[in-house]
C-alpha cells in the first residue's frame, strides 16, 4: 500500500467489474467509492472528495459521457479515465474531447490497468507530496527552464495557463493543461532520463519506477539536464515550445501510425494531438510546439484589411553554406525588426519550411552540395512553397545565371557582402509586391496541405485496412476451427434411465464462453457441471476447454465441493488471475439424492412436483481460478428428489439479457415463468423460458452466452423397471 492516501470513485453498473477492479488495484488504492451510474457518482462527489474517476460509458440513468461533461464543469482538476470496448473508436474519442484523461479496454486485465492507471496514481502521490516551489523555476522574458523533478510539473502548467483563465482559450484550459502534463512528463521520463517505455511499464508492474526515476534523477549524466519552455500568447493563438536534452526519438513513425492511440507506446502523442490544434517537432524529435487558435479571431482577422508586413513582423529564412554569412545576415534581419531562421543546405531548407510558414526565402546562389539555382527550381515547382518570394545572394554578378534565377522565379538579387541598407530596401520592395495576394496564398497552402495530409491519411488507413481485412479472415478462420473443436467436446445427453436431460445452448460469437458437462460416477450416479469463462471470444473458450480437461481428470466418485477444489486448485496455478470462471456442479444418484456445490454461478431453481414450490438450491461460492484452494472452501448442500421434480440450470446471459429500457429479464422473472409453466414437458419448459426472454427484451440480442440445462428427476421405479 502506497504512502498517500488516495481515493478512486468506481462508476459502473457491473458489479462484478468493480469487485475485479478492486481486486487489480488493491495495493495502490486506499479507498474505494462505489456508483451504479453518473447520477450516484455525482452525488457522491458533492459529499466527498475523491483523487481519481475510473468510469464506464455506457450506463442507466446517466451515462459515462454525461458524467464526463459535468465533473469537469465543476471538479476539473480529477483524472477521469474512462472503459469502453476497444472497437467503439468513436466513443473513445469522444470521451476525450469531453475531457477524459485516458482510457481502458473492455475486457481488461491486470497489466492494462497497470500501464494506464499506475502513472496516474504515481503522478498524484507526487502532486500530494510535493507542493509547487515557485523558485524552481525562473522567467527568463517568456522562457521558463525546469530541471527534472516530476512534482514541479503541476505547478509548472498552472503557472503557464495563469494568463488564460479568461478569454477566448478559457473553455480549452482542461485539454491544453493534459496535453502539457503529458508533453512534460515524456520531455523528462523519455527525453532527459532516457527512461524507455520498456523500462517504465516494468517497473510500474512491479511497483519500482519511483526507484528508477530517483536512479536517473541523481546520475550525473542526466542530473544537470533542463527543459526548456518557451511560450506566446497571441490574441488569435497561443503557443508553447518545449524542448528537452535528450537524444530525440522517431517522432514521424509514431505520429503517421493509425493505431498509436491504442497501442502501448505513442498514446501520449496521440492524446496530445487529439487536445491542441498544431503539435510540431523538430526533425531531431527532442522539440516540440503546441498551439491552440481562435478560430473565430482568426477567421476575422483574415477577413479585415491587411496591415502592412512590418506591423506583422515577417519571418525570413536564410539559406547559405557560410556560418559567419548566415549570422551577419540574421543580425541585420534582427535590427531591421524581422524574425529570421537559418539553414544550410536542403535538408535543412525544406525540413523548416515543411514546419514553418515563411513569408520570404533569402537563398546563396553559390553552395558546394546543391548551388541555389537548383533550389529554386525546386522551390518553384513545390505546391506549398512555389508562392514564397526568393532574393538571391550572390558574391559574383554573372548575368547568365542572373538571368536563369530570374527565368526560375527569383524577385530580386542582393550582392554580398551585405548592405544592411539594401538589404532593408530590397526586403521591403519584394514583401510589398506580394502583399496583395498574401492572404490568398496563405490559405491555399493550408488547404494544399490539408490536402496532402488528407492523402496521406488515406493511403495509412487503405495498408490498415487491408492488413486487418486479412487479419480478420485469419481470425475467423482460427475462429470457426476452434467452434468445430469446442463443440466437439461437449458431451451428448445423458440415457439415464431414472433421468431427462435438456439443453439449450447458444454461443454469442462463434465460440463459446460456457461449458456444460456430464458424467456417470461408479454408483450409476450423474455428475453435472456448467460453467461460465469470463469475457468472450477465443480466450473464453480456451478457459472452458481447460475445465473440461480437468473434469475429465477429476475422479467422478468425488463429491461436488471436493470436484470445484480440484478444479479450482488446477486453474489458479495456470490461470492469471483476471481470468476466472463460474461454475455449478451437482451429483443425482439413482435414488434421487441430490447433492451440489456452487462457484459463484446463479443457483439451480428445483421446481418441486409435489409442493409446487420453487426452490433455489445452492448458492454463492468463489469463481474458480481467482484464488489457491488454501484460501477457498466450497459448501456442500443436499436435498431428496421426488418423481417428477425439475432441475433449471443456467449461467448469467438470460439472467442479465436486458430490454430497451436496460431492464435485466433478472432471476424473479425466471421463476415466474417457470412456475407459471411447470406443467409442461421439459423440452417445452426451456423452449417457453427462452421464448419469455426474448418477448421481454423486444428482440435485442443477448450480449452474452446463453446456456440452460434442463434435469427431471423420473424417480426410483423407472431406474428399477429398466
């Protein structure tokens, strides 16, 4: 159990998925706050504090997405991580514009809970331990630099976001400060310590990070290491730029790839993105700019008259081969009240353009890799960049290449070295013919590039979605095969002489994550099991041919409590421990003693033939593989059978099958019908409840398993006449 004291409200209308949650999370939470839905988890947080929201989407009542909508209108700072299935994108991403910190997939397990919340909590404890130290950080005229202390970032974004708490950028505040947050938190863990994704999500398993962060922090490699925070507040936009020194990282191959949002490295890019209109990195990947625009000012700005370019402060970008050239030339660019940038060959050239808008290029003419001619011709021929104005540098007059500069779309020239006064002149004369058709230009390159990007995006999601077509074939195939191999192992009805048995089973996807079983002990007895994995799919099914293996291997003269120990004892040494599956089991012996011990699954319902009652026999119990048969004993019950008694056995899928109004068919229902229709024979009565079932939910689908199993108990005589 960690130090500080933390409090998570769970919200979800599954309870079962909040005691698994509980379960996962025991070492790291101090306390728990239960609600069936938003409206509870409301109430709840007007009575009580809490540090961290973990939320389902969908719910009665009040979903997920409303809930999402009013904590932050009142609550803003708590982390809310939200679960949805890992195909609702949608949903996902929603939840995130509302102002979701995170998500969790359903269904989850143990290491996904830890790769996603144990950060948070982390991040928490730091912010409970440590209070801001203003003095930490020192402005340097909008420069802030931060060393590598976690518990400063907190107050480090505050600081930033002080002077937008009214105004145009106000509502965007949440979103701006989690893609900070985040941005900071990989600028130190992943930039200045070089902690790997690898080495973090270990140690977050085994409760080590901390250690590994202190490690890096007072090693003197990275000790002395700064981020350094520069930020602009526009009056249409604001910037902030924070670079760390650290060796960078392939920023593209992650932010090109369509999944990073739901694979385990890159999500903090792919949040940050989805928070903040620009994210620009610099081609070393240790930099990055975030900016949120004004839509609406910059929308009239653009719709106003132009200002004349020296009011706007143009940015210029140099291209020479000669350092003490490129810094005469930026000097006097600076005096003149320009903003410029350099480069020193193509790379560097189109690398800054493909980032940055510039409003003229100033380009040498004579450079050793590739001469400036053939830049401009390249320039000239680019959609994005053919507009920008170009002045040739030249230490030489040669009048036919003049002439082929100007023939290649060159405005004007300027001899070297430099005249600061002609330098000004020729600016100024070249920026002012182009300012008539500036504006225009500016939007054609945004839709060029959205254009471009759009392109791009496509031909990503065409290799993506051929690759999941052919893993989605593959898929069912293994699928298909593996409903062939489970239904092979279901065993045929039993021909017992003093017994009836039926079943109805109903997989929800193509294979099954229910099991039902019977066997013949060595007193002519019949064993009887149904279980129910966990979760759906192929992983489910693979639980369920584990038990039947183990069934088989379990002597059948044993009693029922003693079969779920050994079940039991067998999974939870090979299960982990989120999977688990509950299960009844019962023995009828010819003379119709009934015994049975259950696992957690709903309770058999004994329809008497002699009382007319319903009897609910053998309940409660623990899901087998949650934990070793030291820590779990299971009861025994008995009760004798008369002729004609009915046995109704099923697992939780018709119990939680739910109507358009979200309404359970529930376990009352279930008798109801089954004692309004005991009198038929037992084919008929399963056939009636599932007919029940489907009249109450209107036809929805069930989203689950459906297995009933159906006994008759034929008496005494019919086993001694055979």
């Amino acid at each position: 159990m960690n130090s500080i004291h933390l409090t998570m409200l769970l919200v979800d209308d599954e309870a079962l998925i909040r005691e698994v949650t509980r379960e996962m999370l025991e070492d790291h939470i101090a306390e728990y706050i239960e609600a069936e839905n938003g409206q509870e988890a409301l109430d709840l947080l007007e009575q009580r504090e809490v540090d961290l929201i973990l939320t389902d989407i969908r719910m009665p009542v009040m979903d997920g997405m409303e809930l999402i909508r009013k904590v932050r209108r009142d609550h803003l700072d708590i982390p809310i991580v939200v679960m949805s299935s890992f195909s609702d994108e949608k949903t996902i991403l929603q939840a995130l514009r509302e102002g979701a910190n995170n998500f969790l997939r359903k269904p989850t397990n143990i290491h996904e809970f830890e790769r996603v919340i144990l950060p948070i909590l982390h991040n928490l404890e730091q912010k409970k331990a440590h209070a801001f130290d203003a003095q930490s950080i020192r402005q340097l005229s909008g420069e802030l630099s931060l060393n590598n202390e976690i518990s400063l970032i907190s107050g480090t974004v505050e600081y930033l976001l002080q002077p937008l708490q009214s105004g145009p950028f106000a509502p965007r505040m949440h979103s701006l400060k989690i893609a900070l947050y985040e941005t900071l938190i990989n600028a130190i863990e992943h930039g200045n310590l070089e902690i790997t994704q690898e080495e973090k999500e270990a140690t977050l398993k085994n409760n080590r990070f901390n250690h590994l962060y202190q490690e890096r922090f007072r090693n003197p490699v990275f000790r002395n290491r700064q981020i350094l925070i520069r930020y602009e507040y526009q009056p249409h936009h604001v910037s902030f730029t924070i670079q760390d020194e650290g060796k960078g990282f392939n920023w593209a191959a992650q932010a090109n790839s369509p999944t990073s949002l739901f694979s385990k490295s890159g999500r903090g890019i792919a949040l940050t993105r989805i928070y903040v209109d620009e994210m620009i990195y610099n081609e070393k990947g240790n930099q990055v700019m975030l900016m949120l625009r004004d839509e609406e000012k910059e929308e009239c700005r653009l719709n106003l008259k132009r200002p004349p370019f020296k009011e706007l402060l143009p940015r210029i970008l140099v291209v020479d081969d000669s350092l003490p050239t490129l810094k005469i030339i930026n000097a006097l660019l600076k005096k003149l009240g320009y903003i410029s940038e350099s480069a020193n060959g193509p790379d560097q050239l189109f690398f800054l353009l493909e980032n940055k808008e510039f409003q003229l290029i100033l380009l040498d003419v004579f450079m050793p890799k590739t001469d400036g001619l053939t830049l401009l011709k390249r320039l000239k021929a680019h959609p994005l960049y053919q507009y920008i104005p170009v002045i040739i540098l030249t230490s030489e007059i040669d009048e036919q290449l003049m002439a082929d500069c100007f023939a290649s779309g060159a405005e004007d020239f300027i001899n070297k070295p430099v005249s600061r006064l002609l330098l000004k002149s020729r600016i100024q004369s070249v920026l002012s013919q182009h300012e008539s058709f500036n504006q225009l230009i500016g939007m054609n390159n945004k839709l060029t590039r959205l254009n471009l990007d759009l392109h791009r995006q496509y031909e990503i999601i065409s290799k993506t979605k051929s690759t999941l077509m052919e893993q989605h074939d593959q898929i069912q195939e293994d699928l298909l095969l593996s409903a062939i191999t489970q239904k092979s192992t279901l065993p045929p009805l039993p021909d017992l002489p003093f017994l009836e048995a039926r079943v109805i089973y109903r997989p929800y996807s193509t294979v099954s994550g229910d099991i039902y079983d019977f066997s013949s002990d060595h007193e002519g007895g019949l064993n009887v099991f149904l279980g129910d994995a966990t979760g759906h799919g192929l992983a489910a099914a693979l639980l369920t041919m584990m038990v039947h293996m183990g069934l088989k291997n379990i002597p059948q003269n044993q009693s029922s409590s003693e079969r779920l120990r050994g079940l039991n004892g067998m999974l939870s040494h090979v299960v982990p421990r989120r999977n688990h599956i509950t299960g009844i089991h019962l023995k009828i012996s010819p003379q119709g003693i009934l015994s049975g011990s259950s696992a957690g699954n709903p309770p058999c319902l004994i329809l008497s033939a002699t009382n007319k009652e319903v009897i609910l026999f053998t309940d409660g119990g623990q899901a087998l593989g949650m934990f070793t048969e030291e820590r779990e004993r299971y009861c025994e019950e008995n009760s004798p059978l008369q002729q004609g008694d009915k046995l109704i056995l099923f697992t939780d899928g018709i119990l939680e099958w739910r109507n358009p109004k979200h309404e359970a068919l529930g376990m009352q229902r279930i008798i109801n019908c089954l004692d309004q229709n005991r009198n038929q024979d037992l084919s008929q009565l399963l056939d009636t409840l599932m007919t029940a079932a489907i009249t109450f939910t209107q036809g929805l689908p069930c989203m689950d398993d459906i297995t009933i199993v159906g006994l008759q108990y034929l008496g005494k005589s019919a086993s001694t006449n055979v």
